[in-house]
C-alpha cells in the first residue's frame, strides 16, 4: 500500500510537471479599411477601421497575454499614431490578417498600405506609457505592411531623454523603449519630396531605444528635397540606441546617410544590406552634436560620439547621386575621436568594416 501511494505520488508530481498551465491565447484585434470605429474590433465581422481605436479596445480589456492587431488588406489614410500599449513580457504584433508566423510576402495576400494624409508626422510613435517611469521592453513586433507618404518618417520608438545636470550631456533618462522587431515592411515616398507637411529623419527612427531587429525590409524613395536631402536616413539610430541589428534590408533612393548613429548608440550590427542610390557621406555614418560643430546652445545639449558599430558583409552599389560611396563615415572628428570630457570610447573604435562588396 505504501509503496503504490508513494508511486502514485510520484507520478502525480512529474504529470503536473509536464503538463504546465499552457499560455493563453492572443487577444486579438481586427482592422479593416470598411471597419467602423464604434465596433468592437473582435472579430473580422466587427473589425475597426484605425490603430487608435483597436489601441483603445486593447486598453479597455488590459490582456495579459500576447496581443496580435490583424489587418485586411487594403489602404488606410490616416495622421500619426501614438501607441502606449505594452504588456510586460508579452508581444504586441501588427501584422496582415493572413500572416502566420514563419511565412513570406508570397503567403500572404499583399501588404496591408497605411498612407499619410497630408498632414505632418510619422506613421506610428511608439513609446512606455506614462505610468511606467523606468522604461523597459516595448515588445512591438510589425510584419509585412508598407508605410507611404508620411512627412516625417515611418516607425518612431523612442524611451526618454534628459540633459545630465552635471556634464551638460544629453543622455538616456531611462532605461529605454527596447526589444521591438520590424520584419518584412515597405517605406516608400517618405519625405519633403513627396509631402509638403513638413520634411523627414527616418524610416525607422530609434532614441534611446536597444535590442531591437530590423530586418527584411525595402526603404525606398525616402528623400527630403533641397538643403534638408541629408536628415532623411532609412534607419536612425540615436540617444542610447545600443546593441540594434539592421539585417538583409534594401535601401534604394534614401536622399542621406541610409544608416545613422548619433550619441551613445554603441555596439550596433549592419550587415547582409543591399544599399542602392542611397547616402551622402557615407552607408553607415556616426554624427553627433559636439562644440567643434556648433549646434550646442540652451535647446540642444553637447553629446557623445559612438563606438563599437560594426558594417561588415553588406552590398555598396551606389550612393544618392550614383556615384561610388564609403562604407562608413566619422561627420564630427575621426575614427577615436569620442567628444570632450567625460565622453568615453571604452577602448573602442567608432566603426569597424569589413566584408562589404
């Protein structure tokens, strides 16, 4: 008796073991270009026609589980969202509706257009919500959408900034906006050329914001006109944007720099890209706002350059007015220049290259 109890608890333990609570399933939201706002975004039969509603349904039912937005093909104008939304150590996913994880362009029915509508501003500005003070890991994933006619850019995330009291340093006030992922999307005509709102930065913009992926994706005709044709980079890495890779993407007709670090983004990897008609100083280029630049007054406080990025195994086929292009560019000092005092390199060069064709 006693032994068969004993086995019989034994067994019991090791069952409940292997058969741990199964995560719950996705809350799951619909967007469709026929929607209607006053839906509830539950299904496809009741899908919403905007971000900001289907960021209000989310809120309202505050899951705790991953969140999947699915959105049916077609085209949807709108101004800037401003999405807030986080669920810590869970995934906010937008995607088409017949995405499945793991599958390609060809799997599914097209991308999915959001288009500007005239007016000034990025596609989406994500960041912590207000309440959550020390930043953290935003967990936003985009899959196979295409982003066009947006004034100033496509994907802003960004943790906050402050101005250090002591050093007059611009630097991360928190801990960031981190561990995003953007796979497989299209910025087309993003800029001062094709909108007259205002002109752009970036077709994914980053401040303070680490750990993310940017992959497989085509930025395409992002180019500001006139003086303003350099702001303009495919992929913007700034204030505290560490440890980010830039993988396997094609940059074609990006009127500045199509890779930019700007003060203590470090240790950042740019690699497997095809880079076409694209940059003016250089394919990857670190820029910072230093007292030999002039641009340090009141409103923009001094910065550090950045160190450790790597360039290696990419495809330099032109720069933006055809002609042949540096793989990597220093705009303020050299190669182990870091700024003045107490700017660091930490025993590091700026930028390191090699591999590239």
């Amino acid at each position: 008796m006693r032994a068969t109890a004993i086995a019989a608890a034994l067994t019991f333990l090791l069952t409940g073991v292997a058969q741990a609570d199964p995560a719950p399933p996705p809350f799951t939201v619909y967007l469709d270009p026929a929607g209607s706002d006053a839906n509830n975004g539950l299904s496809t039969s009741t899908a919403v026609r905007t971000l900001a509603r289907a960021q209000d349904v989310i809120t309202a039912a505050r899951p705790q589980a991953d969140v999947q937005v699915r959105i049916k093909q077609g085209t949807y104008t709108a101004p800037t969202t401003t999405w807030t939304f986080v669920v810590p150590g869970h995934t906010v996913t937008f995607m088409p509706v017949d995405y499945q994880y793991g599958g390609g362009i060809d799997d599914i029915a097209g991308r999915p257009v959001f288009r500007g509508n005239g007016t000034a501003g990025y596609w989406f500005k994500g960041r912590m919500p207000d309440s959550a003070t020390a930043g953290g890991d935003g967990g936003l994933r985009f899959y196979y959408l295409q982003v066009q006619d947006y004034s100033e850019g496509g994907i802003a995330l960004a943790g906050r900034t402050t101005t250090d009291s002591a050093t007059n340093l611009r630097v991360p006030a928190d801990a960031g906006f981190n561990h995003n992922k953007v796979f497989g999307l299209e910025f087309v005509d993003i800029g001062s050329k094709w909108s007259s709102a205002g002109y752009a930065y970036g077709g994914v913009d980053l401040v303070n914001s680490s750990d993310n992926v940017v992959q497989n994706n085509h930025f395409v005709h992002l180019e500001n006109a006139g003086g303003d044709a350099d702001l303009l980079h495919g992929v913007y890495l700034a204030h505290g944007s560490s440890r980010n890779v830039v993988s396997g993407n094609q940059f074609a007709y990006v009127s500045g720099d199509p890779v930019r670090v700007r003060n203590g983004s470090d240790d950042n990897d740019v690699y497997g890209n095809t880079l076409t008609r694209s940059g003016q100083r250089g394919l990857l280029s670190d820029w910072f706002c230093d007292t030999t630049t002039g641009c340090v007054s009141p409103g923009h406080p001094r910065e550090c350059a950045s160190h450790g990025n790597l360039f290696h195994d990419n495809d330099n086929v032109s720069g933006y007015d055809g002609s042949s292009i540096s793989n990597w560019a220093t705009i303020v000092g050299d190669l182990d220049y870091a700024g003045g005092a107490p700017c660091s390199l930490g025993g590091e060069a700026r930028i390191r290259t090699w591999g590239n064709t």
